[in-house]
C-alpha cells in the first residue's frame, strides 16, 4: 500500500511541475498526456498487432528458456561429465551483456520472430541453469542420507527432496525470468523489426516523441508487474510448504 502511495504521489508531483512549467513536456511530459496517448494507441486499435509480436516472442522465449535452462541445470547437477561441459559455457553466457548477442541472432535469423524468441531464450536458459544448478547443489546431503536410510530410493529422494528443492529455487527466479523474456523480445524488436513494441520504442526515439516512448515502457511495466502478481500467488501455492518469515520484535 505504501508503495503505491509512493508512487501516486511521484505522478502528482510530476504533475504539478509540469503544469507550472517547470518541467519541458517536450522532453518529459506529464502523466496525464502519457495516459491518453496510451487511450489511444488502444482506442484505434494500432498497439494490438504489435503487443502480439512482443507477447509471442517474450511467452515463447520465457517457455523454451525454462525448459532449456532447466534440462540443462539438471544434466550438469548430476553427471559431472556435463558439469565440466556445461557450466563453463554458461559462466561466459551470464558474464557478457546478452543482450549484445541480439544483432548476431537478426544476422542468423532474420529480422522475425525467431530472432526475438532466440534471444529470450538465451536470457531465461542461462538465468534458470543455475536456479537449477544451485537447487540441487544446495540440498542438505544429511537430508539426502535420511532418506537413503529409511529404505528411499532414486525415486523418493526426487520426489521428497530435489523436487521441493528445485521448486523453490526455480519459482522463486521466474519473476526476472519474466523480466528477461521481455527485455530479450523488446531490445530484439529495438534492433530490427517491423512490429513490436521495441520496433515502436524505435520509431518514437527517432521522431524524438517523448509521450509515445513513456506511454510504451508504461505499457511494458505494467503487463510485467501483472505477470509478478501471478507467478507470486504460483509461488504461494506450490510452496505452502515453506514455513513463513518471523517478523522481528
């Protein structure tokens, strides 16, 4: 609540300053001209195919990098073969700016949707190979040796323990995974593209159209936050489990 409050009261500060000239609406201009240029992209019906180009690139990356991320997490945790294989590649992945990656993924894939998926995927695999690296990792080994002497075999102690295990580690990372998915689509649809809300972000840059470029980060923030929201009561559900955090005295 308060942070919402925080935030209402940053609007109607910036609000203020621009109605009493303070601020240039030419280069930043004020919440209620970013709001009804955002009607109106609605209104005409001129976002709807390039929501779609960015919802489809970002759900799809977010999708394969997930099931990538964690098949590979999975194959370096347990055989020490794909460890010393995989984890070195990995490391340089995550070390670089990814996102530099994406004018090579136009050169090999073109300027369509591949190329956007491409390079979601790459920032959401990398992200969840060591949610599920670390999760296994991380398991108590006394835990595992409990289960091993009360009779609990390969079976029992994926079910009983690496699976509660790696569902927290790799819940607990889909909220940037969602950040990443759409920060690989967009800066993808920013380099090259001919529908997207990056290819829009692209075009109001070089117009220099302020309203336009707030109204679509507006627009981006707002559909990742409602993706939060719901990964966060995802969260909540499967990891009932968990005990909650004590406040302090």
């Amino acid at each position: 609540m308060r942070r919402t409050l925080s935030l209402f009261a940053l609007l109607l500060l910036w609000e203020a300053l621009a109605t009493l000239g303070l601020v240039n609406p030419l280069y930043a201009p004020p919440p209620h001209q970013v709001l009804l240029t955002l009607v109106d992209l609605f209104r005409t019906g001129e976002i709807l195919p390039h929501l779609q180009a960015t919802f489809t690139a970002a759900l799809l990356g977010l999708f394969w990098g997930v099931l990538l991320g964690g098949g590979l997490g999975l194959l370096a945790a347990f055989s020490p073969f794909f460890s010393d294989l995989l984890e070195p590649v990995m490391l340089l992945l995550n070390a670089i700016p990814r996102v530099i990656l994406a004018p090579l993924f136009v050169i090999w894939l073109g300027i369509g949707l591949a190329s956007k998926v491409a390079l979601s995927l790459v920032l959401v695999s990398v992200l969840v190979f060591f949610a599920v690296y670390s999760g296994v990792k991380e398991v108590d080994p006394r835990l595992l040796e409990r289960v091993r002497t009360l009779g609990g075999g390969r079976y029992w102690l994926l079910r009983e323990v690496y699976l509660p295990s790696l569902a927290a580690w790799v819940l607990s990372s889909l909220k940037v995974a969602v950040g990443f998915a759409f920060t690989g689509a967009v800066v993808g649809e920013f380099v090259a593209a001919s529908r997207g809300l990056g290819y829009l972000l692209s075009f109001a840059q070089s117009t220099y159209n302020a309203r336009l470029s707030l109204a679509l980060i507006a627009l981006i923030v707002l559909f990742v936050l409602f993706l939060f929201y719901l990964f966060g009561k995802l969260e909540e559900k499967l990891l009932r489990w968990r005990p909650k955090a004590q406040g302090g005295a």
